[in-house]
C-alpha cells in the first residue's frame, strides 16, 4: 500500500471527491478506510442538498431602479457585448 | 464589458446588472432572510458598485468586488440586527469555542426570526433552515463556495479574511450543516463510492 493510499482524506479532498475530481490514487483509500467513506458520502449528501438549492432574483425592473440612481458618465458610440 | 461600462456605455451598465442581479440578489437574501430587505441591500450594492466604477482596478475581478460589497452590506446589517436587541461582546470575531457558540446563538437568532409568507415558502426547507442558522461569516463562505462556485482563494478575497480562516470556516460550515441535516436522512440510501 503506497502512501498516497493510507493518508486520511482531507476535508478539500473529501469535497473534491464529492465532485467527482479526486484523483485515482486518493480515492482508492475510501475502499481501505471505513472512516473516511462515511465522511465522503456524508460529504456528498451535502453537495448534492447544496446543489439543489432554487436559484432567487429580484423584483421586475431591479435594473431600471438601480438605474434610475446611477450617474451614467457623458458617452459616445454603441455597446456591443 | 467592464470597460464599455467605464467609458460610460449605459447599455453596458445595464448588462452588468443583468449579469449580477440573481447571484447578488441571492446571496442577500439568504444572508437576511428577508425578500424586500434583500432587494434594497443589492440595489444599494449595485448604485454603489456603479457609481465607482470610475475608480475600479480592472486587475480585480469585478465579480469578487460587487460580492464583497454586497456581503459586507448584509453582515452589516445582520450584526446592527442584532446590535439593536442583543449584546454582542467580542461575538463577530469569536475563536475560541465557547464565544462562538455564544456568537451563534446571538447572531443566529437573525436566521430563525418568522419570516413573510413568501420567505417562509422560499426558504423554509430544511437545507436552505440549517444554512440560516449558520454565523453570517460561515453562510457567506458556504453561499460563495457551494452556490457561486468560488474557489477558497476567491473567498478570501472576497470576505477580506486569510485562506487559513476561509478553510476553518468552511470544514465548521460544513460540519454543522451535516448536523442540522442529519436528523432527516433515514430515507436517502448511502451512495456508493465511484
Ligand atoms: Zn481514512
């Protein structure tokens, strides 16, 4: 067993993993440490409840009213985005 | 698009706003909870953000600026909230862990007030309670990290704190999320490992 597959995964590698970025190497040491397998599905419980999260926006016309108080500078030619 | 902006191009101010308006709106609101409230929060982040844009360093990534103000206006608010009804001796930057815990239900107590009709159906579920009840500081990071994406450098920059302070702030985030979660899981079976 190489280093690299006894370590504890890390709290930036549990996250990786629940993204599914975790290197080859690291991620065989979920299938060695019961431990660090329960934190990653735990983990990705969580990412998978935060992922979910509805999208919000503001009132119709936020633009408009934030316009409305903005000094716009003195201008000349065409916006293109 | 920035640029455009600088030059004074209002259809480029306007595309900014449309750009900015959801992901800032949210994370307001999520912040204070509170739909009109959040509303005024961005719009002033948004006036202030655009009537400096005069002066904004194009190294810095204006998404990582228009977030930092609207970030400090909430915890602003949220921490004279609690001003108002609460003592708040030493709380916002508590470390050891008996003030955070004080901190936490001081400054928590904003989270769990009774929300409007349309609040309470918006951010009633479990997920969007158990953030609420988070310290302003901890529910910015996880709102950055998990809903906008940022990288932990990014969230430093933005909240103007050390990376150091960014990870601990996520791994105990993260930890009272599972917590709050926990109760209510039975039902998910445990996924399986890739
Ligand atoms: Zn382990």
């Amino acid at each position: 067993m190489s280093d690299l597959t006894m370590q504890h995964l890390t709290t930036e590698e549990l996250e990786l993993w629940a993204q599914g970025l975790l290197g080859a190497a690291r991620t065989m040491h979920l299938t060695e440490c019961t431990l660090c397998f329960a934190e990653a599905q735990q983990e990705r419980r969580l990412h998978l409840t935060l992922s979910q999260l509805p999208l919000f926006a503001p009132r119709a016309g936020f633009a408009d009213r934030v316009m409305a108080q903005v000094k716009v500078p003195k201008t000349s030619g065409e916006f293109r985005a | 698009m920035v640029a455009w902006a600088k030059e004074g191009h209002e259809a480029a101010f306007r595309e900014l706003i449309r750009r900015y308006e959801r992901p800032v709106f949210a994370l307001v609101y999520r912040m204070v909870r509170d739909r009109a409230l959040a509303e005024d929060l961005s719009q002033e982040t948004f006036i202030k953000v655009l009537n400096a844009l005069a002066s904004y360093n194009p190294d810095y990534k204006f998404s990582s600026w228009i977030f930092k103000i609207a970030n400090n206006a909430a915890i602003d608010h949220i921490r004279k909230k609690d001003l108002d009804t609460l003592s708040l001796d030493g709380a916002p930057d508590a470390d050891t862990p008996d003030a955070i815990k004080a901190t936490q239900l001081q400054i928590g107590t904003g989270g769990e007030s009774p929300l409007d009709e349309v609040a309470s159906k918006e951010l009633g579920s479990a997920i969007e309670r158990a953030i609420s009840k988070l310290r302003p500081e901890y529910r910015a990071c996880i709102l950055l990290r998990f809903v906008e994406g940022y990288s932990y450098e990014e969230i430093a920059d933005v909240m103007e704190i050390p990376l150091g302070t960014v990870k601990t702030y996520i791994h105990r985030a993260r930890n009272e999320l599972r917590e709050h979660l926990a109760d209510r899981r039975p039902e998910t079976p445990p996924a399986k490992a890739p």
